[in-house]
C-alpha cells in the first residue's frame, strides 16, 4: 500500500538554476461522481472518470533560482494577463503541497495559463488548471531528480493536482481514471488517479461528450461547501456505499459494451449528485429549468429513436451529453434541433474522450 509519505523526497542530485517547462492537462467528467471529502482532499468515496480531449488548459511555468526568504514568490498570467483574484488560491496550493515539494521557497515562478474553452463558460477549469500546474511542478523535480521513474512521476503529479482541486487527480494520465480505494479495481487509491486497469470495450473508445452551457454565471454554492454539507448529511453514508456498487458494476459494462445499462449508472449517479444538494441543510438547487427541459428531451429522444445517447451533470447547470461515436452525426443533428434553444447564447462546446496531460 502505497503512503503519501513514500512522495517526500529525501536529497536531489542535481541543481538547475532557470528554466521554464510547459504542459496541458485535460477537463475531466465524471461517471460516478465524487461529493464529500474527509480532510487533506481524501474522497469519502471512489469515483470514475472519462478524460476529455479540447477542453484543457495550457500552463508555462519559468522558474529562476532566488535567496530563499521563507516565502512563495510567483506571478500568476491568465492569458497573458496578471490576474491577481486568483493567486490566493495558487498560494493555499503552494502550502498544501510544500512537504512534497521541498523546493518551491528556492524559486521565483511565473505561472502563464490560458484554456482552450471560454473562461466564462461555467465549465470547471480548477481540474485541468492544477494537473497542469501540478505538472510542471513535477517537470522540474525530475530535472532535480532524474532518476524518477515514470510511475512515480505521474502518481506523485496526480497526488499534488488533487491537493490543489480533488478531480484534479483525474486529469493526470489516462482515458479513464479511478480515483479512490476500490477493492475490486488494482491499484486504485485515495491519494492520486489510476489509469483503469481492465477491459474497455471499442463501444467506449472515442465516446463523444457535447457540453451543453446552460448557464454561465457563478455557482450560488460552491463545490467546496458542497462537499463540506455531506459531512452531516442525513444520506451521506447509503451515497458513498452507492458509489462503491456503482463503480463495481461498471466493471462488467466497460469490458461488454452494454450501453443501456452504462446508461442506467451514468444518468442515476447524475440525478444522485444532484440530489445530494438537495437534501444537505443548508439545501440548494444548482439545475436551471433548462437542464431539466434538456434532460427530458434526451429521454424522449433515446425512447423515440433508441439511440445510445444519455447526459451527466457535473456540479453546475450545464449538461453533458454523453454516446459513442457511431451515432455522432445523428446526435448532433438532435442537438442543434431539439436542444440549442436551452442553451444560453446557443452555446455548446464538442469534446471526446481525450488521453491526459501532454508537454509541450
């Protein structure tokens, strides 16, 4: 069993004065659905994800060696911009993950990030944004350390991506990602995203995810107090079992192929999420009446037509809409009739089934 402590290095064997490193990481979606955390950004439950391929966020990270005063220096460009609203939340990851990262008060960064998707699209960009980030990070430990194996060097990315945003983790390395102990999935851990282990079936390859932007404003309640209101939730412990036999079930589905019943797990762990919010004191409703216009015109559509297609939501309004590539042109030719009008501006972004981070 692999312990976060096994990711704290004792001595480099290099010095590297400057430089810079540049990475992209990859949004995530989420199958079965990750809602409450214990502390440190361990999950209270497992979850599994597909890795998206456009929507991502490109990261340059340069470094120059300065006096080590006992503080973080760093610039933050968002697009080649200063955007200094957002350094806080650099500064609470640079001291979460400064036991692994011995070095980072040696430094002086500047961290240049742009994303391929509208910044104001409501599309969670915390997950790709740290994977990048943590990537890097990692670049210039290895240039330290050389002798870093592969593995340890994507498990330990994965480790510090979910200390700065736990679905992070997910977006390391790999077509579909597990994260959290699952007993019957090898490997699988609390502290960073594995690759899954097992059988995929060609139904599963290249699956397309049309992001359907419903609203794009900021989220009334955030994820962070979101995951904070399952700790007294009067369901929280039948969820987290739920995750579990959800997870389990999919072992079968992703080596057979069976969409319906892909379909059955994806839609319940969606409505589950949400359901979840619903029921927390304080409770709140993140779904707009459109989402759920959209919803039931995908039902209506899958019953009509028998095609594959189903949604998931992520922790928003937007609705993701999930099938295999076979049916691609048909499910676009539904979308831009049947569901554009419920988007706002009739905005909607075409992504697939990516394979993780990438350096540049």
């Amino acid at each position: 069993m692999i312990a976060a402590t096994d990711f704290i290095p004792s001595k480099y064997s290099q010095t590297i004065e400057s430089g810079n490193f540049q990475w992209s990481a990859p949004s995530n979606i989420a199958l079965v659905k990750y809602w409450g955390k214990k502390d440190h950004q361990i999950p209270a439950n497992p979850s599994v994800s597909f890795t998206l391929n456009a929507c991502k966020t490109i990261t340059k990270l340069a470094f120059a060696k300065k006096i080590n005063t006992g503080n973080f220096s760093f610039d933050l460009l968002f697009e080649g911009k200063p955007k200094e609203d957002f350094k806080p939340k650099i500064q609470k990851f640079l001291e979460r993950i400064e036991s692994y990262i011995p070095f980072l008060k040696d430094y002086h960064f500047t961290i240049d990030t742009e994303n391929t998707f509208p910044h104001s699209s409501g599309i969670a960009s915390s997950a790709s944004g740290m994977a990048a980030l943590a990537m890097n990070l990692m670049s210039l430990e290895k240039a330290l350390n050389p002798e870093m194996t592969e593995e340890y060097f994507y498990q330990k990315a994965s480790l510090l991506a979910r200390l700065g945003s736990g679905s992070a983790c997910r977006s390391v390395k790999g077509s579909v990602v597990v994260w959290g102990n699952q007993a019957n999935i090898k490997g699988s851990s609390d502290l960073f995203g594995v690759e899954y282990p097992y059988a995929i079936h060609d139904n599963f390859k290249d699956f397309q995810d049309t992001i359907l932007l419903v609203d794009k404003g900021e989220k009334q309640v955030s994820s962070t107090v979101g995951h904070d209101l399952m700790h007294n939730h009067p369901f929280a412990e039948r969820r987290f079992a739920q995750a579990h036999e959800n997870l389990d079930l999919l072992i079968p589905i992703f080596e057979n192929g069976n969409l319906t019943e892909f379909i059955k797990i994806v839609e319940s762990e969606a409505l589950t999420l949400h359901a979840m919010m619903m029921t927390s004191m304080p409770y709140f409703i993140l779904m707009k009446p459109n989402t759920l216009q959209i919803i039931n015109a995908i039902w209506k559509f899958r019953n009509e037509t028998a095609i594959p297609v189903c949604f998931t939501l992520d922790a928003g309004a937007n609705v993701h809409v999930l099938y295999p590539k076979n049916v691609k042109e048909k499910v676009l030719q539904f979308i831009k009739d049947e569901l554009v009008g419920y988007c706002q501006n009739g905005q909607y972004l075409c992504d697939q089934i990516g394979t993780g981070a990438v350096q540049y």
